[in-house]
C-alpha cells in the first residue's frame, strides 16, 4: 500500500515508522525539514496527571494509551535507528509557594488518588531533601513518581533515524499543495525547489500540524486550526535538580547534558515566532521563585514554538470525507505524550481500514457544528 | 608619519580618523571586525551628569570635554563617510519608585544644579505628561535635558566609512602580537589568515580593549587590564519612550527605529559572551517596573559586550615607556562618550610630540604603585 504523510514533527514520524513497520510503502513530506516545527520546542514532559481535571476523559484515557505504549515505543525507535530518544523516569515533583498552591496541590492529589495513580504529599522539608536546591521558600510538594520525560531534540532524529532504517522515504524541503482524489488513486501536488510536480499514491495522512489548512484537499472542509504560540527558555550550567519541577505558573525540565528548560507560554498572536519580553520575564521569574540558583546559569536560547489547535483543543485523529485520506493534527500540548498512541491506531485505522470505537470522539465532524452559517 | 593603531573599536576608530586627517599615514588593525568589541554593545548614552558623585573629578572634566566636541565630532564623521552617526538630543529623564529613589534624585538634581548642569525635579504626574507610557507608580523624577545620546551601532559603520575615505588602511582580521623598537622604528608582529609578517611603522596606538595586554610590548610592563561583563537586551516594536528613561538599577534607551535597549548588568566573568539568566531577569523587570508596555514588545536579542577596565576604572591615555607607543584604552563604561576627546587630544600628542598637562592623571605610571613587591 502506497502512503504519503504530510508532515515531518512527532507525529507524522511517528506514524510513518508504524506503518512502514506494518509492510507499508512509506513517503513522508516536510516542508522544511523534520523536527523543524513545533516538536522539538516541546518540553517532552509525559504526566498525564498534570492537568487531569481540565482534560476531558476521553482524552485522558487516550493519553494513558499512548503512555502505556511509551516504553516498547522507545524500544523499538532506538532498535531500528540506532539513535537514544532521552527517555527519563525520575517523575515530577509539584512545588507550592504559598497557601493557594497547597490546596491546589491537595486537590490535585486527591483527584490522582481517586483514579488510581499513586502521589505523595510533602512538606518544605520534605522537597528540599529530595531537591536540596528547591527554594528555602517552598512550603509544600507533591511528588508524582510515575511521570516519564523524553527529550523531543533527541526523540525526533532518533524517529528519522528508525523511519529511514525502516524504509520510509523523507521528502524534506517539499510542500504539498493539494491532494486530489483521481481515478482511484490520490494525486498530490508537490512542491520544492525542483518546481512543481505530482505524486500518486493509495492513502495519504495530514499530520502538518499548524499548516493542516495549508494544503487543499477537495472536498474536505475546513476546520479552523489554528497556531498558539508557547516561548520556552533554555539555561545551562551547574545541575540543580534531578527531575522536572513545577507549579501552576510554570514547569523546569532538565536534561541529561546540563541543560535545564523553563516553560512555557501561551500566546494567540497568529504564526509570529518572536519571543516577547513579557513571555521571557516571566519564565525567569518564576523559575528563579522556585529554584533561584537559576540566576547564574548561562541563557543559552529562547525558542518559540506553534502548537496546533482546533477550537477544542481535541486533536483530530481519523478518516475524513475524503476516501483514503486521514488526519493526524491538533495534538496542541500533547504531541510527544499521543504519539505512540496516535501512531498505533492510525496504523490499524490505515492498514485494516475499520472504523475503530475509542477514536469516535476525534473526529473531524465535531468541528463542523458551531461553523454552521446561523438560520 | 606613518602610524599602526591595534583595535577597531570605537576609540581606535576615532583616533585613526583624527590622526588621518591632520596627515598621518594610518594603517589600523583589528582582530575581528571593526566594532566586534564593546563598542556596538554600548547604549550610546553621552550624560556626564549621571555619575557625577562616583566619578573623579578629573574624568567629569575629560567626558566634559569630550561631550563639548560631540556635535563637531559627528558633522566631521558624518560629512567624511557620509553614514549618519545616531545622534539624539532628547535627554534623559530618571523615574522615581519609591521614597529611597525620590531622596536619590534630589541629591543628584542638588549636585548637578551645583556644577552648573541644569536639571528639573518633576512630580509623577510631569513624569507620565512627558513620557505618557511611563508606569502609574512612578512618583516622581529628574529631567535632564542636555543629555545626549549616539547609536554606537551606527556611529561604528559611519567611522569606518569615514576613516577609510580619510585615506586609513584597515586591516581586518588581523591580530598585533607584538611591538619591538629596532633600529628607530617599530616592528610589529601581525598575524592573519596568511599567515604571521612583519609590519614597520614609526608610531604605534594600542586601543585594543581588553584585549590590550595580549599584545607584547617590551618592555612596556604589565598593566592590570581586565574585561567586566556587560549584558543590554535589545526589545522592538511599538515606541514607548520619546527619551532615556532610567533610574538607579536600570536604563531603557529608544532608538530611531523602534529598537527600545535595556541595560546593563556588570559582571566580573573573565572573557565569558554567554548571557545568563540572572542578568536577564533583572533587566527585563527593572524595565517592568518603569515601563509596563515593555512586556508586549518583541525580544530582539540579547547582547554581551567586555568592557575594558584598570584597577581605578579610569582609561589610560598617553605614552608609554617605549619610545613612538602610546595607549587610549581603558575606558570602562565611557568609550563611547570619550572617544571624541581621546582622538582630539591623541592626535595633540602623537603628532605634536609634546606632553600635555591635563593629561596627567590618565599616565599608566598610577597603576604601577599598587603591583610593587611587597618589602
């Protein structure tokens, strides 16, 4: 089976490993080159619990799904391509600052402990003695041990390394302008520096985050995506924590080499890339709130990011209108968590061609209700 | 006369285009770039007022002198390489916060009204009727309307232009490695990508910076020079600030083009360029605290720049104990402001051959006192 994937981040290499697993005849577009959009600014943080309470429940159990799947994933990227994907499991520890943060946080362990994910509620003494450079301000914690981190710079070339292994041809500097369905095939036009040209193929999957609507499939309607910027600060130095350290206003990552990420933002401003002033200032100052030996490491880069969004923050994950052509995008936040997951179902969506249940409410017709013309 | 000056920084710059226009024969070389150093890192700002107390009276009257030979300086510059210099009159007006600023700002306005230097002592109210962006809490502050200001990011490229149609060879990427007397002339050692020669000359100019004692100058003895960190953000986007605006813990300096500088920490970090989160936040919310709309301008850059520093942090300018080489470096945070006068009165000496009085205290004998052997 011919499949043509738009789109080089997390997901569209993620899909495209799958299926060329599966026996599949794998081509995968990008329009500059892999890994060049959102995926490798995500912070790679893989916590379901964080935000469980704002999730819808569908959603949660497909991120549960997909982390279920991380391990043997991991595995079997870094078996194909040869490459680590910086995949890490000293969890998460939640630091409070004040009183409001403690019944936030006492909230948030009862709601993990009510669905069955174990957290445990420290004292200030008790995070310091776990983070000796936590803040001597901090009063309060909750240590979240199951959570697992990946780092999206490392996990996006290891994915090119294992789809390249695994067959998967990588287009990179190409962009595709439609898709077409023509005489029982599909028929892309493509688009590089060569000029303008066609590509047939059986099947094709839009996982271009942002730039979903940048490619014209007739006659698939329109969906409102949409870009929301999120800054994130990268510092280097001195090691001063072993696992990710959060609250609500912010979250720390540290990576293996040193490097420690704050973040992030989110912003409406359309497809700008500039880091604002606003969006750095508070980053570092609520990272110096909670471990103020940030402010001798060295700043080292300010990235800015896309995440892809529809009106629900839901991602679309599904067979459109169009026979043979599916939609992998909208992933917002959770792209690096719903890959695995996202590629699985795809790949049995894809090469078994049966409606699957559990991906009913990711359809793309959810999104065409509250665009209908008033009466 | 034929004369090398080693640094392309804004004072060997000054002083090459002063030398060459009253008939020298100039040949200047610089490392990097011309303007590579500190010089196009500086805010640009030309206001002796502002340090008055802190600053040797003997400096106040060479910046003072400096400052009076500005306007003349840059109609030269300006009318020689025909590339505008960003020069500004709009002032500088300092922003009170709080009650310890408001006792700081009367005790600046009495100094300066003392000296002759005019300034006006304003209620918060004046303050946002001046510079309507400025932040609701500002209680007060001090109009100082004779200060000045150059775009040192312009003065650089107008005084290569002028200094190259003044007949000045520049020799880029070229690093002086030593200066020996032989035979009544100079012989330098120079070193580039074609590899190391010889240069002869009759007169030499060491403006190298704080890369002045990498260049060995027997037998000129060692002068303590040291590089002090200096970190300035570069925001853009819509004008906030028709003035420098400033109070004690930070400077905010509009551009004509939009670009709103904030500056600028001092760290003793030896030869370090990288940026760090500490001296980040703290410009970002100084600048917070007196300008509000700063958070929605756009993050441009953050610049490192090494200013050159002796132990007194007062440049030294004159001869040295080496017949035909003289220095002008030194100049700590004033290179910009002082470059009009460390040419003039340069240009006195190396041409004019005789020692000139006020002068004096700017002689690197005064350093050595402090390195003798203790008895």
């Amino acid at each position: 089976m011919r499949t043509a994937i738009v789109g080089g981040g997390v997901v569209g290499l993620a899909c495209a490993f799958e299926l060329a697993r599966r026996g599949a005849e794998v081509t995968l577009f990008e329009r500059e080159q892999p890994g060049a959009g959102a995926s490798t600014v995500a912070a790679g943080m893989l916590a379901p619990s964080s935000e469980l309470e704002k999730t819808p429940q569908v959603l949660v159990d497909l991120q549960l799904d997909s982390l279920r799947r991380y391990p043997d994933f991991v595995a079997a990227v870094e078996a194909a391509g040869g490459q680590p994907c910086g995949y890490r499991d000293e969890g998460t520890l939640w630091v409070s600052r004040h009183r409001d943060d403690e019944l936030e946080l006492d909230h948030l362990c009862a709601i993990q402990q009510d669905r069955g994910m174990p957290a445990r509620r420290l004292s200030g003494r008790d995070v310091r003695q776990i983070e000796p450079y936590v803040s001597p301000r901090a009063v309060g914690g909750l240590l979240v041990e199951r959570d697992t981190q990946v780092d999206p710079r490392r996990l996006v070339p290891a994915l090119r390394a294992a789809c390249e292994a695994s067959g998967v041809e990588i287009r990179a500097q190409t962009v595709v302008r439609a898709i077409e369905p023509r005489r029982g095939t599909l028929s892309l036009t493509i688009e590089s520096d060569a000029g303008a040209s066609q590509f047939e193929t059986d099947q094709a999957l839009l996982a271009s985050g942002v730039w979903l609507e940048d490619c014209i499939v007739t006659p698939l309607p329109t969906l409102g995506m949409r870009p929301i910027k999120g800054q994130i600060v990268h510092l280097r130095g001195q090691p001063l924590a072993d696992r990710v350290l959060r609250n609500s206003d912010i979250y720390l990552v540290p990576r293996a080499d040193g490097e420690l990420l704050l973040g992030a933002t989110e912003e409406e401003q359309g497809f700008d890339l500039t880091a604002s002033a606003g969006g750095t200032l508070d980053l570092l100052r609520y990272a110096f709130e909670v471990l103020p030996g940030i402010y001798d490491l060295d700043l080292t880069e300010i990235d800015v990011g896309l995440r892809p969004a529809f009106s629900d923050h839901m991602p679309v994950i599904g067979p459109t209108n169009v026979d043979g052509v599916f939609i992998a995008a909208g992933h917002y936040r959770g792209g690096i968590l719903l890959a695995p997951g996202t590629a699985h179902w795809m790949a049995e969506l894809m090469i078994n061609g049966q409606a699957i249940d559990h991906l009913a409410p990711f359809g793309y017709e959810r999104l065409l209700q509250n665009q209908e013309a008033p009466a």
